[in-house]
C-alpha cells in the first residue's frame, strides 16, 4: 500500500528564554522528547555577568548619588561620572 500525505503534529510548543546570550551548550537535540523542567540549553554567562555587574553599579550609582548631588548641587562633576 502507498500512500501520500502529510504529517502534522500532535501540538506545537513555542520556546523562549527570560535572557538573551550566546548558546553555550545545548543539551536536547531537534525534534527530540522532552520533560516539563528539562534544562534545554545554557547560556554563555560571560556576557549575562558582566551585563549583571554593570547594572548593579549603575543601580547603586543611582542610589548612592542622589543625596550627593542634593548637597554639591553647584559642583561641577558629582559621584559615578555625571556632571
């Protein structure tokens, strides 16, 4: 018997990742089965690091300087670079 058609799945599931970064390692393959809460891919940390970093100091930046730039209000160039 020949048949022709086309296969269609059963569901379709949309994949996305909360950060963006560049794919360190996948651990499932195209079209494998997977499981609620499997670890499908890490993300090279290198970047996401120093991404982190550099808004924790400019949070605190922000949060250090206000009453800083409250009390040297006539300075030319207060705390973390600002002018």
């Amino acid at each position: 018997m020949v048949a022709t058609g086309k296969i269609q799945p059963l569901s379709k599931v949309e994949i996305k990742s909360k950060a963006s970064g560049i794919v360190k390692k996948l651990y499932v393959d195209y079209g494998e089965w997977v499981k609620q809460g499997q670890l499908l891919a890490e993300l090279d940390k290198v970047q996401l690091e120093a991404a982190e970093r550099a808004s924790r100091a400019n949070l605190q930046c922000r949060r250090g300087g206000a009453g800083f730039f409250q009390s040297h209000a006539g300075t030319q160039q207060g705390r973390c670079g600002r002018p």
